[in-house]
C-alpha cells in the first residue's frame, strides 16, 4: 500500500539564540516517564510527555524491524524535552537545531527544544544514527544520512507506521542546485568538504535522501534493499553494491533517480509497527530537585565538562553520600581518561546502584585476575537489575572460566535466553570449553556446531578446529584401549568467548585483538574513522602514538591504554606491534575525538583494523 504526495516546497524559520541559568531551570517542575527503551525529563507536562515517549516506543520498534538491531540496550534512551526555544539554547550544539543527540559514556541522549511538530523529525534523524551505530552497520555516509533523512518523517497511524512523506526542502535543493555524480555522492565522508562545509553540504544531504529514498521505497528498487545493506556493510564500494543487488550499473541508478524525481509524485510506504504491549502504558516517576539538576548536569557534560564538574561537586556537598551524583562524577573522570578515578567513584556508587551499564563498567576496569572477585561481585549486580543483560553475562561467564569455575560459567552462559548474532559465536564457543572441562562432551560437542554457523575470520574456524580435534581426542581416550587422555588445548577464556587472536606489543604483553563482545568495553560513544597507510608508531613513556597517511594528511591518534583497543586483524594469530617506522600496510582506525589530548593529535584510538 503507498501513499502518493505532491511536491510542493515549504519554509521554516530559523530560532533566535537566547540564554537561561542552568538553577532556574532546574527549579522548575519536571515530569519523568519511563518505558522499557526510553524515559523522558520534561518540564512541558505530563500529558505531552506520554505521548513523546510512546511515539518514540513506536518509531524504535519500527526502525529495529528494518534494521534488525541486535542492541543489547542496558539503559534506557534519555530524552529531554524543554518546553521552549529559550531553555534548550544553552544545551544545543549550534543555533540552528531543533534538536540533537549526544552520547556520553554513561548513556544517549535526544535533547528537544519542546514537543512541537518541526522538532520530532529532526530528533527521528538522530535516534536512527543511534540506532545504525549500535547495531554495528557500517554504512557510508550518503546512506547513513539519506536513511536518516527517510526514517525523519515517519509517522504512526494506527497499527501501521508510514514513512517516506517528502522533504520539500531537499527538494527545493536538487531542483536549483548542480548535482553530484554518482561516484562523487557516494564518496563523501564525514571529513569531506561537501560535508562539512554549509554551502556544499545542501546537495549532498538532498541527493543522499533521494536516492535512498528511491532505493528503499521505490517499487523498481525496494525488493533488494537488504542486500543492498549486506553489500555495503561487509565492505563493498557503492557501484559494486548496486551492481550486486540490482544487476544495474551506477549510470543506470542515477538516470533512475532523475525520472523518480521528476515524476511529479512519489509513493511514502505503509509498514505494520506493532507497540509492544509493555511500552503501552509509561510509568510516571517523581522528580526531586537534586535528580532533575543532575539530570541537567548530566546533559552539561556532553558539552561543557567543566561547568559538570562544577555542578557535581556542588551537588555532592549537597546531598554527601548520594550514589547518583558519585556515578556522574565517576563517568566525567572516565570522560577525562582517567580510569583510577572512575573506579573509585564506581565503587562508592555501586551499593546503591540502579544502573546495570555503570556495574558493567565498572567490572571492566578490573584488568587483572587478583581482582576477580570484584569483577564477579559487579557484574552480579549489573544482572540483579537487568537480568537479560547479555553483555554482562557474558563478561561474568569468561571471567568465571579465567577462575576455572567451569559449572558457573556454564550456568551463567546459559542464563541468555535470547542469542543475537553478536555473541553467538562467542558464546557457543565458550560453552563447547566449559562442557568439555566438566567432562560433558556431548553438549560440547552440540555447543561446538551452534558455534561454527556464526563464525567468520580464519583464526575463530581455527579454534573451532582445535576444540573439534580436542573433543575428539577426548572420546578416543574414553574408548577401551583408547590412548591417553590429551591435555586441554592451550586457549585463554578470552578468546574462547570472543574469537580473538592476540595482539603482543612490544614490551611482550599479550592483550586480546577482535571480539564478538569486548571484554573491556569503553563506553558509548560517537566514533569517527580515518583509512589509510600505516606509517610509524611513535612511544613515549607509557603512552604511543600512531602515525597514519591519509591520503596526504599525516594524522597521528593516541593510544592511551592498549587494553582498551579492540583490534581485527585477518590472518596469523598474532600481531606484533614494534615502535618506530613501519611496514607500510593499510589500516582503519575508529577513533573519538577528545579535546583534552594534545595539540596535532587527531583522536584516540579505540578500534584498529588492518
């Protein structure tokens, strides 16, 4: 069923800047409301807030329908919504947004200017870039925004969800304004001029949502679309994508897209968007003064970390003792690298503890094995208040294995009633080990071919071959006259549940490199990527620099801890890093951007992948 809409161009007006404090705000009257994926701080009233909250329940519902997130979600999505223009300026990013999102490491944030109808598309955008960073999608750029784009206008009738409805103002772009060539949209990316730049970046935005907009609704083209996405996701160029998926040249696509458009009209989609029963009804919370001035402080430290700091510390004066305002401070020294402080305030927060990711976090800044216990005890909180945590199940599990609690590890594995493909294989593995230490060859055997369906890299079909071979050995021996029984194979817990070969750095320790799950986690957060020609890495005390020629910028991104760096590397089992020059050899690095790391530094490193 579609929807058919004339093109017509429409206007908005831009806000005015204004400012207000952050106390006089605070005193206001807020609302909390709370579903299973998101809650709301608003000072514009109950009644609008309940339906804010349950339209986002509905448009999560819809955008993981066709995205298939496997999100393992342990905190709800905070949405705050101001009641006017002059209470959000303070908080925007720039004059122009109606709204924005922004990540932290202790959650994700979709901040409102109020609940009018031009700022609901605008946070749609982002809550869909949420959504595709989360689930691991690697899109390029122009899809990544022109899915936004298409995702923005939808909007729930009934028991379906429509989407599609035009942008006039896209439109009003490519009909007065030189398009790109094929090759030259899909090249953009987030450091390109064309995106960047306010003048060039108005028909990148209006040509990326057209042609997704024909590539995702389009009759000819909507059919093949996933495939499309598992083209362009596991690293094909945007011409070898469309060829794949609909046996067209790119010159074939874009005179497409010109007579799409020039048609007259174009057809929004009509999807069911069933509402999970239990987000149906918001749970409504109170509010005390100190919450709703944390919240805002919270909020603050996105942007501004100093004056959160400032706030924090008053606030602990406040209220000494409160685990809230230790778990803020605790995620702001995080923020600032430093990992000791967190912990400290971690660990005061953690009796009082609401927060399963926080317990998580904790756990992960744990590195050695004299420390298991705390790990344990963490982590056990961490699934007391969300039992379906899987992220932390899995942590405990491996942990568990490290401590040769092979029972434990096996009761906790199997505590995960819903496996995603994210932790399939590490988990079938693990449990194949754990079975096979308890002397259960048989599940480990059946846990072993569960494993083999997920695995992708040489090294995990490797040591899925060593466990095979293992297991295999095992049942020999249990024969009569059957030879000796073989010792265990020589593979950590780690890379069991993860699949990891290892990294040896120069100084000859090991750490692990490429996860199904990242057994010491960073936080959340919004992550550029740079490609190029490794060139150099450059150390200097505890800390090393890597050096990288990207196209004829030489970029340079910190390595502050290497045990935080999660490594994908095809090939050997090993990866030797040595400081100085290097073998030149292409590398990817996601990085975050950090104000606080020294000046010539792009970023700091949290992936690399060669």
């Amino acid at each position: 069923m579609t929807i058919s809409m004339r093109l017509t161009p429409q206007f908005l007006l831009g806000p005015i800047l204004l400012a207000i404090s952050l106390p006089a705000l605070a005193a206001d009257e807020w609302v909390h409301l709370v579903t299973p994926h998101f809650e709301i701080f608003t000072n514009a009233g109950e009644k609008k807030g309940r339906e804010a909250i349950l339209y986002f329940e509905e448009v999560r519902s819809f955008v993981s329908s066709q995205t298939d997130s496997t999100w393992d979600q342990a905190v709800p999505v905070r949405i705050i919504a101001f009641r006017s223009e002059k209470q959000f300026r303070p908080y925007a990013p720039n004059g122009a947004a109606a709204a924005f999102y922004a990540a932290t490491q202790s959650r994700d944030y979709i901040v409102m200017q109020d609940f009018d109808r031009e700022s609901y598309p605008v946070a749609v955008h982002e809550y869909m870039h949420l959504v595709v960073r989360h689930s691991g999608l690697k899109l390029p750029t122009w899809l990544n925004e022109g899915w936004a784009d298409v995702f923005s206008t939808l909007r729930p009738d009934g028991k379906n969800a429509i989407i599609g409805e035009v942008l006039p103002g896209r439109l009003q772009v490519l009909n007065n304004e030189k398009w790109l060539d094929f090759q030259s949209l899909t090249s953009v990316t987030q450091k390109n001029p064309v995106y960047n730049e306010k003048s060039r970046a108005g028909i990148f935005y209006a040509e990326s949502w057209a042609l997704t907009h024909m590539l995702y609704l389009g009759p000819t083209y909507h059919a093949n679309f996933g495939k499309l996405i598992a083209a362009l996701n596991a690293g094909k160029s945007a011409a070898e994508a469309v060829q794949f998926a609909y046996d067209r040249p790119p010159a074939r696509i874009y005179a497409d897209l010109q007579s799409y458009l020039h048609q007259g009209s174009i057809n929004a989609g009509v999807f069911p968007a069933k509402l999970e029963k239990s987000a149906e009804e918001a749970v409504l919370l109170p509010v005390s003064v100190m919450e709703s001035e944390l919240v805002l402080a919270d909020l603050l430290a996105s942007g501004k970390p100093e004056e959160a700091k400032t706030t924090y510390e008053g606030l602990a004066r406040q209220y000494p003792g409160n685990p809230e305002i230790a778990k803020s401070l605790g995620y702001l020294a995080w923020r600032s690298g430093d990992n000791e402080g967190a912990r400290k305030y971690f660990e005061e927060a953690l009796p009082g503890a609401t927060d399963p990711q926080m317990c998580y976090h904790l756990a992960s800044l744990y590195h050695d094995s004299t420390q298991n216990d705390k790990v344990i005890a963490a982590l056990k909180k961490a699934l007391s208040l969300k039992a379906d945590y899987t992220g932390a199940r899995m942590l405990l599990g491996v942990t568990q294995m490290n401590m040769q609690n092979f029972q434990a590890a096996i009761d906790t594995f199997s505590g995960i009633r819903k496996v995603t493909a994210e932790h399939a294989a590490g988990l079938f593995n693990a449990l194949a080990y754990a079975y096979l230490q308890t002397g259960a060859l048989e599940p480990a055997r059946t846990s072993l071919q569960s494993a083999r369906k997920w695995l992708k890299s040489d090294a995990e079909i490797q040591q899925a071959d060593q466990l095979q071979r293992y297991i295999d050995a095992r049942e020999a021996a249990k024969s009569p006259g059957g030879a000796a029984r073989p010792s265990a194979p020589p593979i950590s817990a780690e890379a069991l549940a993860t699949g990891r070969p290892t990294l040896r750095r120069g100084d000859g320790a090991v750490t692990p490199s490429d996860s199904a799950i990242e057994t010491n986690p960073m936080p959340r957060e919004r992550l550029d990527r740079a490609e190029g020609e490794f060139q150099a890495l450059e150390c200097a005390g505890s800390r090393a620099t890597l050096v990288v020629l990207v196209g004829r910028e030489t970029m340079r991104f910190v390595i502050t801890d290497p045990n935080s760096i999660t490594i994908r590397h095809e090939g050997a089992n090993t990866f030797q890093f040595e400081c100085g020059p290097q073998k030149k050899s292409h590398v990817a690095v996601d990085y975050v951007v950090d104000g606080t790391v020294t000046p010539g530094i792009t970023g700091v490193v949290r992936r690399l992948e060669f």
